[in-house]
C-alpha cells in the first residue's frame, strides 16, 4: 500500500475544510504550504507570493494573494466547521493567508 506523501495529506486536509478544487486559490495553497513548511523564515510577499507565481507561469506576484484569501474565505464559509475548529481552534472569522498557511505547515511537519 502507497504511504500518502505530504501533498496527498495537504490536498485531503483542504478538502476536509470544504476547499473546491477548481478554484485557482486552492492550487496555490497547494504550492504554497509545503514550500513554507521548508523555508520557514520566507517572507509572503518577497519569496512565497513571487515562487507560487513563478511556479504557476504568472509574470509577477500581484495576483497571488486575493485567489488564495478567496478561497480561504470560500472553504470558512462552505466548510465543516469541526474541522476548522480543530485547526484553527476559537476562530471567529476566516484565517489570513499567512496564518492558514504557517497553520497547516507546520501541522504537516
């Protein structure tokens, strides 16, 4: 039997909070979280925002941050609320990015 790597754990994660596949935030994440998990000093908009933009053929990082805070805040308002919860314990509003990404990297180290 096939052990799930990190990116299968991730993707299972996001979908267990209610994250559609199809929207392009997702796939972002999806890059975003374990290049974060790895370069844990990197800097939002100097390094992780510029790499997913990169990684996705974008010519700059300027539309990075809104897909991924569309979807977050899609996935809050869709998703199982248990499973927030026990990610993101007392939260009364969906996370910003950075926090819901530092969030899951560091729960998938």
């Amino acid at each position: 039997m096939k052990t799930p790597t990190i990116h299968d754990t991730l993707r299972q994660i996001l979908l267990d909070l209610g994250f559609q596949p199809k929207l392009v935030g997702y796939h972002f994440l999806c890059a975003a979280i374990p290049y974060f998990a790895q370069e844990r000093t990197v800097s939002m908009k100097k390094e992780l925002y510029p790499y997913i933009a990169k990684e996705f053929g974008y010519p700059d990082s300027r539309g990075i941050e809104r897909p991924i805070r569309s979807a977050i805040s899609d996935a809050w308002k869709r998703g199982r609320r248990e499973m927030w919860e026990q990610y993101f314990p007392n939260h009364t509003h969906a996370p910003s990015n950075m926090v819901f990404i530092a969030t899951l990297a560091e729960h998938l180290k």
